[in-house]
C-alpha cells in the first residue's frame, strides 16, 4: 500500500510541468509554447534512455523497486510511457489541448487509481469510470470549451476504464489517457459545433 501511494504522489507530480509552463508564461520568463515541447521532449528522450539501461544493461536503483510494478519488470516502465505521451500530446497539440490532457493523466489517473482496486479487468468499475470522467472534466472545463472538455474527459475515461490488450500486451494506460483525450478534444473542437 505504502509504494502505491509513493506511485501515485509520483504520477501526481507530472503535474508539476504544467504548471511550471503556466507560471512561466504568466511572469513572461519566456518559457514559450516552442521551448516547452524542447523540454518535453528532453525529458521524454531522457525517460527512455534510462529504460534502455534499466531493460538492456541492467541498471537496479531501489528507486525502480519501489515506484515500478511487477509487470514493468522486463517491460517499459509507466513512468516511460507518461513521459512519452506528454510529450506526444504537446508536440502534435497547442496548450488548450495539451495541457489538460496532461492533468487527466498527472491528476485523474491516480485519483480514479484511489477509488479502485487495483485489479486488473478489462472494463472497471462504475464507481472508477465515473471519478475519473468527472476529475477529468474539471480538469479540462478552465482549458476547453464545455463540450470539448466533456469529449475529452470521455477520452480519458476510456484510456483509463478500458484495458487494452495488443496480442499478450497490455497497453498501459500512461500511454494512452493523454493521447486519447487530446484527440478527442481536437475532433470535438475542429468537427463539433460548440
């Protein structure tokens, strides 16, 4: 219980990076839109290069003891696959899209965690979907216009509710929450009339 918690106060931080964006482009410190996915993808590429040496040379810190799941062990660890989808979304996004789609995953995916219970199944609870849709609806209604928003938290909901399985492998929903709210929100802005 204690390394969940520590998991989830990790995920939580991820947040850290848009508000960082936010307060920097509010004080003017001329951290623009264009630098801050040069800082994405910095930090996606240095997530993967410590994957490499954790997979192929072996690198054992205690760190990835705690904070990864037995699952993650010969696979790509979800702190890896967070860092990429970021910077996806921010890379192929502006910042009305990206930057909730960020939350949803920073907040709404260890919020919706809190009220599971950590099974795997391949659609979760009501109670799971429903936190989930609502967190990232509150997310998403300061960035995007409401119907936007509710589409994009649709995304979210549906990232983080329904397991997805290619072959034997489970696509860790690190990976997809961000991505599939962000395009979800961009059809809904581009094709729906709001």
């Amino acid at each position: 219980m204690a390394d969940e918690l520590k998991r989830r106060l990790v995920h939580a931080s991820g947040s850290g990076l848009v508000a960082l964006y936010l307060l920097a482009n509010y004080l003017g410190l001329g951290l623009t839109w264009a630098r801050f996915r040069i800082l994405m993808v910095l930090l996606a590429t240095g997530a993967l290069v410590l994957e490499f040496i954790r997979l192929r040379i072996g690198l054992d810190w205690r760190l990835y003891e705690v904070l990864t799941r037995e699952y993650e062990q010969n696979n790509p660890a979800g702190y890896a696959l967070y860092m990429i989808s970021m910077a996806v979304v921010v890379v192929l996004f502006q910042q009305d899209i990206a930057l909730p789609a960020m939350l949803m995953l920073s907040l709404g995916d260890p919020i919706s965690g809190a009220v599971s219970d950590n099974s795997l199944q391949r659609i979760k609870p009501p109670k799971v979907l429903i936190t989930m849709f609502l967190v990232s609806t509150v997310i998403a209604i300061p960035f995007l216009p409401l119907v936007a928003a509710l589409i994009a938290a649709l995304g979210a909901t549906l990232a983080d509710g329904v397991t997805l399985e290619i072959r034997t492998y489970i696509v860790d929903d690190n990976l997809t929450i961000p991505i599939y709210a962000a395009v979800l929100a961009w059809f809904a802005i581009e094709f729906v009339p709001i």
